[in-house]
C-alpha cells in the first residue's frame, strides 16, 4: 500500500492521462479502506479473545486506523474538491497519510505477529482466507466515525460497503480487484500475506506457483 501512495504523491495530471492522478488516488483509497473494515472484522476479535492485552491492543489500532481514515477522508475530499479542505496542500496531505500508513503498517506487523504466534498453527489458513473474503466485501471508502468492531462495526462495514458501491458506479471510480493470494504459513508469509506483500523468493514456494 505504501508504493501505491508514493506512486500517488509523485503523479501529476497530464493532457495525456488527465485521470490518472484520480484513478490512483481511487485505488490506494479503496485498497486501503477494504483492508481497515476487513482487519476489524476478522484480525481484531482474535485479538481481542486470545492476546492476554487484547482489548488494549484492539483499542489502540482503532484509534490509529481512525487517524489514517481521517486522513484518507481528507484527500478523498481534496481530490473532489471540498471547500472544507482547499486550505490543505496536496504534498501536506500525502504527508500525512504516508506517515500514517508506516505507523499503521508497523502495528499491524506486530499484531500479525502475535497472533501467528498465539493461534494454533491450523488456524492460520482459516483466518487469512476470511481476511480475503471480508476485503472483497467490504467498504471502498474510509468511515472513521462509524463503528469499527463488535456487532454494530460489522454491520457498518456492510451497510457502508452498499452505500460505497453505489456511489462509486455513479462517480466512476476505478476499483481493483485484488488477486487470491496463497494460503499462508507460519511465519513470516503470514504477515506478508496479510499486508499483500508475498516473498516471492520464499524457498518453501511450490515449483507450480513460481510459474504463476
């Protein structure tokens, strides 16, 4: 996710490719926020029921996932052209946000971490998989004041996943389909896995999956 918004900080509108600047910032916004909603929803109950601080852990990445949403809003609504943010600079912004992700990105690391190490080792590739499952459904736009976990976060994150589709058909965003990836192992490629950055010179990948 980082490249894609360094990727976005350093693009400029062109006569050639007049979206493009558009485009990218729609799919970081949407990569980024389908990741947030889906971790809630399937990372943060592990956490919470099996870490022995996990309602301290879970409180503490919420807080920072909402000022990483924050700051997403933020150039979302740059992007579009809110009055209520022109004061902001455009580098101020993707400042923000890549300082933002970095701090996220590092918690997340270490949450992953802890839980690869907690959960039984079968368990791994259950949670991943409904990690995959839950970002394909899940909201394309950041919602930093809504509910992010329990009961009423889950049904949030369902309700805004509806809004969000129905205003990007009507704004024409660009939203990714992100591949399968493989089921992880325990260890390292879980969180690569996680955060959708797989080690690609992984001795232990399979012969047909480097042909892939």
């Amino acid at each position: 996710m980082k490249e894609l918004l360094d990727e976005v900080a350093h693009a400029r509108p062109s006569s050639a490719e007049p979206r493009r600047l558009r485009e990218l910032t729609d799919t970081f916004m949407a990569i980024t926020s389908r990741h947030l909603a889906a971790v809630d929803d399937t990372l943060l109950p592990r956490a919470r029921a099996t870490l022995t601080d996990g309602h301290e852990v879970v409180a503490e990445y919420v807080a920072q996932a909402r000022r990483l949403e924050q700051a997403l809003h933020a150039m979302k609504a740059s992007m579009y052209g809110d009055a209520n943010v022109r004061h902001l600079h455009g580098d101020e912004l993707w400042g923000e946000a890549g300082t933002l992700l970095e701090e996220h990105e590092k918690r997340e690391v270490v949450l992953v971490d802890r839980l690869a190490t907690s959960l039984p080792a079968d368990e791994l590739p259950g949670l991943a998989e409904r990690l995959r499952r839950s970002e394909e459904h899940a909201p394309t736009r950041p919602h930093a004041y809504t509910p992010h976990t329990g009961l009423l976060g889950r049904l949030g994150h369902r309700a805004w996943a509806v809004a969000d589709r129905f205003w990007d058909s009507a704004e024409g965003r660009v939203i990714p389909v992100r591949p399968r990836p493989l089921h992880p192992r325990r260890n390292s490629l879980l969180t690569r896995y996680l955060l959708g950055a797989p080690r690609f010179d992984d001795p232990e990948r399979p012969e047909r999956d480097a042909r892939a």
